[in-house]
C-alpha cells in the first residue's frame, strides 16, 4: 500500500534490540517516524534513527496476561518487587491497588517504544518539532549503542518540554505467519512494572479484569483500503484515511477522549481490534509513527525506484521558462540546501545517510564502502556541484509552474523563510511571488524530492508539490497525505507533510500539481 524497499531496510538497519536474544531473519515489518525525510538531521548513527525494523528474536521475549491480585497480599507484593515477574499495578485508592502478573508467552516476541534510553525501551523516540524534524529518534537496545545512553542521550531541554511518555507502548508480534503485530499502550520499566496512578483512567470490565489509559494516550489510524480495478494486484486500490482511535493497556478500543489526558474514557469500539495493518500510524502526543508491514515492503516502490524517476524528469531537461538554463533535481547523493537568497548549503547530516543508501542500492557496494563514499563527499563540501543553485528547481505553489530561482515578480511580501523539515530543502520561499507564465500570485517555494520510501502510496511520478513545504512525489501520494489529520497538540488535528511535519494548506492547497517547461507534459 505504501512504499520502501527491503533492500533499503538491510542497509539502513535498525533492527531489534538483542536484549531477549539476537534477531534472525524473519521481518515482521518496519517503523518509520513522520518528519524525517529518510534520515535524521544529523545522519541515522548508533542508538538514533527514523526507522526501526522489528525482527524475530531468536528466544521469544512476549508476555501475556496471568493472575490478578488485590493488595495488600503477599501475592500482589511479590509480583510488584520480582524484577523476573512483569506486572501491571493499578491504583484505585490509597489504601487498594489492584496487580495484574504477566507470564511469559513463548509465541510472541515483545518490543516497547518510548522516549526513555533505558535497557528495556527498543525503538527511543522523542518530540519531532512539526517543521524542521527536530526532537530526533533512536532506535536500538543497549548493545547496538554501546550502552543504554545510545547516540547521545535525551536532551534535558527536549525531555522536560516532551510529552511522549518514558515508556510509551509496546507492540506485540506473533512468531508464526501471518506474524500479526498488535500494539499496547504503556510499556515495562526497568522493573517490569507498569503503573497506573490514582488519576490515571482505569476501570473494572464486566468480565472482572482491569484495564486503563496512559496520561496522554496512545492513538492509532489504520487506513481504509479501495477495491483495486479488475485484474489489479493485491493491495493496488487506493487508500484513505480511517477514524483515530485510542488503544488502552490491554490492548482494547476505545474512541477519542474529549482531550489526550481527559479522566472520562471513550466508547469500547467492539468491532475494531488492536492489530496493525500496512499503513497504521501510531500517534504517541510528540511523535507519529507509521507501520509497515513485511508484505507491504516487499510490493512496495524502492530507494531505487524513486531516484530512476528523478533521473528520468531530469534526462527531459525541463527548463525555466525565464532564465531558459536547464532544471535538475539533485541527486540523493549530494543533497544542496537552497536559502532564501537563492544561495547552496551543505547539508552533511542527511547528505551522509543518503549516500550511503544509495551508494549501496544503485552499485552493490558494502554498508561501510557507501557510509565512506558518505563521508567523503560531506568531508570535501560538495554538495552537488558548482552552480546547482541555478540548476535547482522552485515552484509557483498557486499554479505548479516549475521555474529556476529568479528576481521576476517579487512583491512586497519580500523574502521569508518557512523551515522544512530533516532532509528538506531548508525551507527555502518566498511569498507574494506572481507567475509569469499565469499572472497567479502564491508562494514561491524551492522544490525537494521526498526521499523517504515508506511514505509513497505508489511508485508513480513524483510531479505533486505538497504545499508549502515544496516537497515532491507522487499524485497519490500527495492526495493521500493532504487528507490525513494528523494529532496536533491535546485536542487538535491537521493534515501534514509526511517528509518533513509542516502543517499543509487547507484542502485543495494542500498539493498543486507542477507544471515543467518542456517535453514531461
């Protein structure tokens, strides 16, 4: 349904923690952060990166729910203080809490995310700023970052402001095919104990067993799929966005509270369940994450794919209709950054991570080889070769003309900057700009290939804008997107680049088909 590669997923690796047992070969799917256009800013090293592939662990690690007990008793004591019991505490007063043990489930692997960097969190994550990708992630156990701070640990800033909780879910995964993955809210701490406090959302089922909602809650969409045409292949219908729904501890489904940390929980949605399906975003109150599946990895468009159909709107040599110099999207390789003053900077981070994926992708070279060529590009500061400022292509988001940077039609709007996001191309517009091909007036905006796989609906031409971040794919992929509310704050939702997180124009704004000067159209 969506799109990126399983070549790119063994290269860009950030598989799962071996804390419960190295992983082997069977995937059961991918995790990618929205925001980060393929990489984080500063390049995906160590402990953080924007994707998190799920392997099956060679011991099964899942537990399921066993024996429940009323404190004060021995029995609930015990389940709390055992760190080799995991436990869910549930505090209904001062003096009666409710525990419920866990027991190992030797069917299921277990994986927790959240923003916490100690031992038993796989997948860190914290706030990405909607925008400029900030916040970062990481992905990884203690192993595979030399210990449990990682690639350089929570910044104090970020994880006072966060509101991404320290164990924030956790998502569980059956061994055997069809390896359905089902996701939790809240996850084990370094006890593995879960605590719900007195004034967290918590309630008794009318079957007896305890159930409750973390503070800001865990919210899912998972999205609805068209029939394809006849003869099409599977999964070939075109999405659209599902209704959000909250997840609790137990996994159950509820609709949306009034706000994230309201006390009265939503209705129990007995018809739906907590599986995830390719496409499902998890949205965690900071950072929204989506869900692709091994099956829709393998039918989905590649790194590779996408930088062939780069190659091709370059090979047709669209030109700018005013200065007539030829137009050019630069390659995933040499990533220039375009300022408001029309200028190139280099951009290291995501220029390294790029090129090493595609280095490995396009020539068959070895993870180390492409991170060197990497290297040696953002060491030399070349980021994509004298003159590309001329050569990059910016649209008239009003209208779609695709154009070169040039003074022509600059009104009192002057020059401004909206910041994009990791991997973007540097937030580079202008506003109040008139088209000289139509005479529209709109934002005038550098363009940026989306370079993030897994956010393709298809593998078709990447000739849609997303407005006004200026980031390019496909048609479907655009409409898509642009039809997505995504949570935004307590209560609020918006529809958002993927590539970057910048809020997108309302409706029909939100994309604008572009329009080359030359034979593409």
């Amino acid at each position: 349904m969506f799109g990126t590669s399983r070549e790119q997923q063994q290269q860009q690796q950030g598989g799962s923690a071996p804390t419960a047992g190295a992983r082997d070969t069977v995937l059961y799917g991918q995790l990618i952060v929205l925001g980060h256009n393929g990489c984080l800013p500063l390049g995906d090293k160590g402990r953080r990166r924007s994707r998190f592939n799920l392997y099956r662990r060679s011991k099964a690690n899942g537990v399921k729910p066993s024996t429940m007990h009323v404190t004060p008793t021995p029995q609930a004591a015990k389940a709390v203080s055992s760190k080799e019991l995991h436990s869910v505490s549930y505090t209904l007063s001062r003096s009666q809490t409710v525990v419920v043990e866990y027991a190992h489930d030797k069917d299921t692997d277990m994986f927790q995310i959240g923003r916490s960097t100690e031992g038993p969190i796989d997948f860190v994550v914290t706030d990405t700023p909607a925008g400029n990708g900030g916040g970062g992630v990481g992905a990884g156990g203690p192993s595979t970052g030399g210990g449990p701070g990682g690639g350089g640990g929570e910044d104090a800033h970020l994880a006072a402001q966060s509101t991404i909780s320290r164990f924030a879910c956790r998502m569980v995964c059956a061994r055997t095919a069809p390896h359905s993955a089902r996701i939790y809210a809240a996850g084990f701490d370094s006890s593995r104990n879960i605590f719900l406090g007195e004034k967290a959302a918590k309630w008794k089922s009318v079957a007896g067993q305890m159930d409750g909602l973390t503070t800001n809650g865990v919210l899912v969409m998972t999205p609805r799929q068209s029939p394809p045409h006849t003869g099409a292949p599977e999964g070939a219908g075109e999405p659209s966005p599902g209704t959000w729904r909250e997840i609790s501890v137990c996994g159950n489904v509820y609709s949306l509270r009034e706000t994230r940390s309201a006390q009265l929980r939503g209705h129990l949605v007995d018809s739906e369940t907590n599986v995830l399906r390719d496409g499902s975003l998890v949205d965690l109150c900071g950072a929204t994450l989506l869900w692709r599946t091994a099956e829709g990895l393998a039918r989905a468009p590649t790194l590779r794919d996408i930088d062939a159909l780069r190659q091709e709107i370059n090979a047709a040599r669209p030109q700018c209709p005013v200065g007539l110099n030829t137009l050019a999207f630069p390659s995933f390789r040499r990533r220039p950054g375009p300022t408001a003053s029309g200028g190139s900077t280099a951009s290291g981070g995501p220029a390294s991570c790029t090129a090493a994926a595609t280095a490995a992708a396009t020539s068959g070279t070895t993870a180390t080889t492409a991170a060197s060529a990497a290297g040696s590009t953002v060491a030399n500061g070349t980021s994509g070769g004298v003159g590309d400022e001329d050569r990059q292509p910016w649209a008239y988001l009003a209208c779609g003309h695709v154009h070169g940077r040039h003074e022509w039609g600059l009104r009192g709007g002057g020059i401004g900057n909206v910041t994009g996001g990791a991997g973007s191309n540097g937030g580079a517009m202008e506003a109040g700009r008139e088209c000289p091909m139509c005479r529209a007036v709109g934002p005038y905006v550098a363009l940026s290939l989306g370079r993030e796989p897994a956010f393709y609906v298809d593998a078709g031409r990447p000739a849609h804008a997303l407005s006004p971040c200026g980031h390019v794919c496909s048609e479907k992929t655009a409409r898509y997107w642009a039809r997505v509310s995504l949570p935004h704050g307590t209560h609020a939702f918006h529809a958002a680049c993927p590539f970057c997180g910048t809020a997108l124009s309302e409706g029909e704004r939100a994309s604008v088909r572009l329009i080359f000067q030359g034979p593409l159209d």
